[in-house]
C-alpha cells in the first residue's frame, strides 16, 4: 500500500552560517494523527538568520520520503506535515539536528492498566513546558502511568519541615499528571539525615511511617500507587538483606491505614531473581503488607516467561500466587553518544522493549513499565525513548503502536506454524479482533515468513501498513509484525495449553489482601563489627564461629504504650539460645525497646550453610506482628565443608600451564606458585576498569554437569569482589558470581560456589538458549574488580562437588 504523505511549506526561514539551534515547542506536538495535516513547530535559538532551512523526511528504515523548505514566523520555525501511520525523522542538514515524528491515531477511552512508562521526570527533565508536552504525549499515546522518583530528603529537609516544590518542582509535575490524566506511579529510595540512617535506609520508623502518611495525604491524588524504595537488593539498600528493606514497607502500611489512605502499595521492587533475597522478604511479611509486588528486568525477550513464572513460583510458595505482579522497569539502551541513536540501534531497542511486553502481557504481568521514557545516559548506554531535545525515538513509536493495537485485548494462545523464522507467535484479541504478534528477534529488511493462512491486514512495529506478496509470504522488516487473522478459521493452529497461559490464569486469580497492619514493627539492629552483610543474609564474622549477640528492636508507631513478648527461634538444633528465648518489652508510645540474645553457633555450620533465626512478638493490642527473619552464615573448617560430599574433585589449579592471561588492556598480570603450592596472582592496574579474570581449562577428564558448586580456599589481600567465572566453550558467553564469593580482607577463607547461583555476565556475550550449558564449560576464571591499584589473590584448594550428602545447604 502506498503512503500517503504530503508536507506543505508554510513560511521562510533562513540560517546563519555559523548556524542556529531548533528546539522543538512541545513533545506533544510531534504526535500526529496520519491523514491529517500537523504543524511541526520549533523555537530558533542562537544563530541568526541566514540561508534558507532545507529539511528531509525519512521513514523508519531512513529512506527519503519528501524533501521541503521550512520558513520563519515569530521567531519558530514551522512546517506543514500529513503522514501516513508510522514512524518518521526530519532532518535539517544545515542545523545538523534531527526530530522524531509519531503518526499514530490518538488514543481515545480510558487507557489500558497494562501500559506503563517510567519516566523519572521529575530528575531527568528540569524544563517545566518540555515535562508538560512529554505528559501529555502520554495520554496521547494510551500510557495511562507514569513512574517517578521524588527524594525524600529534598522535599522534608527537617523532621515536620515540608518543601513540596524544591527546585526540581516536584508539585507541578505531579499536579501536571493529575490534569491530564496520567497517574503517577511514585517511588523513593533516599531517607532524610534527620531520620538517621541505618546504611541507606531510614533508622527512624516512627517518624518515617508520620512523614510518609504526610507525604501521601498532599500527593494521593496525583498518585496511582506508592512503591517503596528501588531496587533494595543491590547499592540502592547497600546490599542489605531483606528484612532491613521490609520494616520500612511495614512502617508505610501503618501510615495509610491510619491516615485512611487509598493507595496501592507495590513492594519488593527487585532487580534480579535472587531466590534467598525473595524468600528472607517474604518471611519477614513483605507479602503480607503490600497489594502488588514488583520486579526489574534488562534481559531479552525470550527469557521473560521463564522471568515470570520463577515469581510466580516465588508467590506461590508463600501462598500468595495470584498477587499481582508489577514489571516497573524494563528496557533496552543503545550505544551513549548521539542525540538520537543510529536507525540500526534504535531498531533493536524498540523490538526488545515492545516484545518484552507483549511477554509479559501474555504471561498475566498487570502492568508493564518501558524503560526510559526521556533521554538518559547511564554509564555506556543511554535508555531514552525520546531524543535529547524530546521528539521520539522509534521505541517510543513502537509503543505507542503496542498500546493502540493491544488495548483491551486477552491472551488467547500461540499461534501453530511452521515457519522457522518465527520464534514466538503470540495471539491476542477481543470481540472484535484476533491478532498475532510475530517476532523473529531481529530486525532485518529483507525477512519474509509463511504462515499459511488468510491474513486480513499487517502492520510493522511502528503502526505503517504492510502487505502480504503474492506468493503469500508476509514481510516482518522490524523482528515484529502485526497479523490481523479470521479467529473462526484458526482451528487447531490456535494453541492454548501453553506456559504463558498457565501464568496469565494464576494472574487473573482473586488476588490477596494485605493484613490489617501491626503498630508493632520488628528489626534487627545491625552490628557491623560482629557481622558482614551481602543480599542473601549476614556473614558471622568469626572464624570459627563462636557465640553472636543478637539485638533486635520493636518500634511501636502508635500512640499507646504497649507491653510486649519477643521471642527467638533457631531454625537448627546445632545453634542454641543462650538462656531465656523470650523477653519482656515495655515499648512506649510512637518509641521503641531493645532486646538482645546471646546465640552459641559453634556447631552450626559444621553441616549446613546458613541458620534461620526468626523473632516473634505478641501483646495486648497490637494484631498479628509479623515477624522478623534473619539469615546467618558462617564459616566452618574447609574440611567440615568437604565432609559434606562424597567424592570431592580436586582441580590443579597450581599447574601454571593450566592458566591463560585476561586482564583489561592497560594492566599487568603474573600467576606464580607459592612454596606452601598455592595458585597466587598478582595484578596491576592502570586507569582502565580494574578487572583481571585469568582462564583455567579444566582437565579433559573433568564434567561439569557431575557438580553442582565449586569449593574454594582462597584469600584478596586488598579490596576488590572477587568471582568466579565458567565459560560455555569459546562462544565468549560467561556466567558469573553475582556477588564476592570471599571477603577481601586478607584472611584465608572458604566459599561454596553454587553453580545455580551464577548469573549471565551481561558484560560479555548473550546466551542464544539463555541458561548455563555445564556440559560445555571447558574453562573457568578466579579472578577479581579490584578497588585498589595493586591486588593480591590466593588459592590454595578448589574442589568440585556434587549435591550435599548431610544437611541443607
């Protein structure tokens, strides 16, 4: 089918030769409706006036559609369009500067739940015009959420002081959502100096659980949810576990039941699947206390099902398998550099941010946020959807499109074909449509499939028409497609027994509802010198150990003073309490009390990892106080660790010939063997990355798929987090300790390395099957990111195992 496209020229500008700068004059007004004229408009900035403005038009895969003159008028440019659907560029070669164009049909009803967008205006855009034209680009486009970020300790810079504008006008932006009609999704993680600290997390609940119900008193109308911090397992909570994170969640619950709050609170916020990390949340009542829980991914497309259904499987385990889940971040960056990325790179990150939610969709995610909406450079990458003079990029054409055609449709089912091309095939639809999104997981031009059936239209990834040849092979140029099919004649190529439907019925289950809310909230009172912290629990510092203190402190944020019981149990009988397991608080009104035991672990870890201690609390008054669940690890004898396997291998990690440098480009590396026959290597660094991850290839003998972890002996003499890596053959693909398996502190140690625990290294290649092949790891790495110039590791021992023969680990 032939686009239609005109563009009309309606008045002269002219370009000073040193040359000016366009700005466009609102996002919004680069949203047009095909078949319709539009005026594109821009404010002139510094330059003056010269030459005569030429512009371009190109469409999605950069071929010129028209060429044009733009004139000046009041000191903007304008320019005349009408386009058919899809995605465009125009260019002025003169300004060197290029402005996205949607061309879409304007979104019209209530939007659809399921489109999100994160947005983070509030810190990412400061121009108050250019935040209102992004805004209303969204209700526009059928987004009817926005997620945001506010800091706590800017808008409360003293306990009861309030400054709800600050220079980031948080206020108007908000009040902006509410006029248009995008709800926003708020989200804090920074606490206030006044309320203390406790790592990043605020030390003060009473007051966190006032100021948080004050908080959302001023701003609920404005809100569609309030989501409790970001990402707690990683450095925004400090790598702390996770019954820091939930007393603050607790602490807010309070707040909105007290001060009859209306909100949804969403919880959990988690940027990886770390099932320890997930189970210490749940039993510290973080399910219990919120209506959704939410999760991160920047993974592909294809690994999203198995994504959703490991938390479904999280929930389900906690009995809370239809809770809504919530995807409130989800992206795919492009190479940081540009104003607007290359057309290649744009591609591929709109196929993978819009098929990721045709996923999750699919898989019965409630909502789905696209990450990032405005341009936003991180590290390497840049996540924008939007160019950095705020016209759109084809991500954000691609959602827009995604939104229009999906609104209100269900899953139905895959669609059965035989076209090797096409890795997923997903149908969708409602009473007056049936749809089939085909993805092959690259764009390219020249791709066609078969699908051998009667289509009625086909649309790309960007909403342009598209048309089947005659041969009956239809193009999908973009790695998607849009098929509109007969759904009475689909018969059995309709397939309803799949995965993804399974998780979309959990999902569509009655949800649960969050428990009446305890002013009783528990936590542990961290003690950095007895013990050390990563995501997964507490490390007892001693080696070997011997007896902890364990404090724990009960808030009472209401205004009774309340009696309490508080009791400790261990989850092993190799642990004990000493003396008394219960205690007796008085906790005064809107205060808090101590407890603290004493626990003799000596024995504890002789044959098992890790040791559960759980506090309980009751008294008069207070409901059910959901409890408090610590993890603990400590560190027995490499030899009590060995004794758990029945047949250890040992690896020669002291062959020198055995190793293969790899270190970054500007370091200096030696491997050596002690006297005592230890593996030791030294590092230098330079100004590059610190990393230095040297090759060992594993005897021929030796098969990975016979073990499940790897145990070493090993010591850093200087900070750095220190891995392991195993390597699937020479494909470049690695999987990598998700956190140091030792601490660096130049003592020996011994570390159990699961190899379920490993992560892809998204640093290096991409894994096709996504999961970890043991039976082609050929080669492993020791290694480390040092924080200091010059580093030492040691290892003396490394031993294959299988599974445990005693205990749990």
């Amino acid at each position: 089918m032939e686009r239609m496209l005109s563009i009309g020229v309606l008045l002269t500008v002219a370009w000073a030769a040193s040359g000016g700068s366009l700005k466009p004059a609102g996002a919004d007004r680069f949203f047009v409706t095909p078949g319709e004229p539009a005026v594109l408009r821009w404010t002139v900035g510094a330059g003056g006036v010269g030459e005569p403005v030429e512009f371009t038009v190109r469409d999605t895969w950069g071929g010129e559609a028209a060429r044009g003159r733009a004139k000046v008028a009041d000191d903007a440019v304008e320019a005349a369009v009408t386009l058919g659907p899809g995605f465009y560029d125009i260019e002025f070669p003169a300004a060197k500067q290029r402005f996205g164009i949607v061309s879409l049909p304007a979104f019209g009803g209530e939007a659809d739940p399921f489109f999100c967008i994160d947005g983070a205006l509030s810190w990412l855009v400061r121009d108050d015009a250019v935040r209102e034209g992004l805004v209303k680009a969204l209700r526009r486009s059928g987004v009817g959420m926005e997620r945001e970020r506010v800091s706590w300790a800017q808008i409360s810079p003293a306990a009861g002081k309030w400054d709800w504008e600050t220079s980031r006008h948080y206020e108007t932006l908000r009040r902006c959502h509410q006029a248009e009609g995008v709800a926003v999704l708020e989200m804090f993680h920074d606490a206030p100096a006044w309320a203390g600290k406790v790592e990043l997390y605020p030390a003060d609940l009473v007051n966190a659980s006032r100021a948080w119900g004050e908080i959302a008193k001023r701003w609920r109308p404005t809100w569609g949810a309030l989501e409790v911090w970001n990402e707690p397992e990683i450095l925004f909570g400090a790598h702390l576990p996770a019954d820091q994170y939930v007393p603050l969640v607790k602490a807010i619950a309070w707040a909105f039941a007290q001060g009859k709050i209306d909100c949804p609170l969403v919880g959990g916020v988690f940027a990886h699947y770390n099932r320890r990390y997930l189970d210490n949340a749940a039993r510290n009542g973080l399910l219990e206390s919120v209506h959704v829980a939410s999760f991160h991914t920047y993974g592909r497309a294809p690994q999203m099902e198995g994504l959703v259904g490991r938390y479904r499987d999280w929930l389900r385990a906690h009995g809370k398998q239809s809770m809504p889940l919530w995807l409130t971040e989800c992206g795919r960056p492009w190479k940081r550099g540009p104003e607007r990325p290359p057309a290649d790179q744009d591609a591929a990150s709109a196929l993978d941010i819009v098929m990721k939610a045709v996923e999750a969709r699919a898989c019965g995610v409630a909502r789905y946020f696209a990450f990032v909406y405005p341009y936003y450079d991180e590290r390497q990458n840049n996540f924008g959807m939007m160019g950095k003079r705020a016209t759109p990029l084809r991500s954000m054409a691609a959602y827009a499109q995604l939104a229009r055609v999906l609104a209100g449709t269900r899953y139905l089912g895959d669609l059965a074909h035989g076209d090797r091309s096409i890795q997923r095939a997903r149908v969708f639809g409602d009473d007056r449509q049936t749809l089939a999104v085909l993805y092959t997981g690259r764009p390219d031009p020249k791709a066609t499939a078969k699908l051998g059936l009667p289509i009625k239209r086909l649309e790309g990834i960007d909403g342009r028409p598209l048309e089947a040849a005659a041969d009956g092979s239809i193009p999908i140029p973009d790695g998607l497609l849009y098929a509109w099919l007969d759904g009475a004649k689909l018969g059995d190529r309709l397939r309803a027994d799949t995965r993804a439907m399974q998780l979309g019925q959990l999902a569509h289950q009655q949800p649960p509802t969050p428990q009446a809310p305890s002013p009783i909230v528990l936590r542990y009172q961290l003690d950095r010198g007895a013990v050390g912290f990563d995501a997964k629990g507490y490390r007892i510092k001693a080696v070997p150990p011997g007896k902890v203190s364990l404090a724990v402190r009960a808030f009472n944020l209401s205004g009774e003073a309340r009696e309490l019981t508080l009791t400790l149990a261990l989850s092993r009988q190799e642990a004990r309490v000493v003396g008394e397991a219960s205690r007796t608080l008085a906790v005064p009104a809107e205060g808090f009390a101590d407890a603290t035991w004493q626990v003799d672990v000596a024995d504890a870890f002789a044959t098992a990892d890790w040791l559960g201690a759980t506090v309980t609390a009751a008294g008069e008054g207070v409901g059910r106080v959901l409890p408090l669940a610590l993890d603990f690890t400590g560190e027995p004898a490499a030899e009590q660790v060995l004794a758990r396997y029945a047949k250890p291998v040992p690896l020669p990690i002291d062959d020198l010939a055995a190793w293969r440098r790899n270190i970054v480009g500007d370091g200096k590396m030696t491997m050596t063997r002690t006297p005592e026959g230890h593996w030791r290597l030294e590092a230098t660094f330079g100004e590059g990355d610190p990393w230095v991850y040297p090759y060992f290839t594993l005897p021929k003998r030796v098969d990975l798929r016979r073990a499940a972890a790897l145990v070493l002996q090993a010591r850093c003499q200087g900070p750095a987090t220190v891995r392991i890596f195993l390597w699937e053959g020479d494909t470049g693909v690695g999987y990598l300790a998700p956190t140091s398996i030792i601490p660096a502190d130049g003592k020996w140690h011994t570390a159990t390395v699961r190899f379920a625990d490993l992560r892809l290294s998204t640093a290096n290649r991409p894994d096709p099957n996504h999961r970890l092949d043991l039976g082609t790891v050929r080669k492993i790495s020791i290694g480390l990111n040092s924080l200091a110039k010059r580093n030492t590791l040691e290892v003396r021992a490394a031993h294959l195992v299988g599974q445990a023969e005693q205990g749990k680990p």
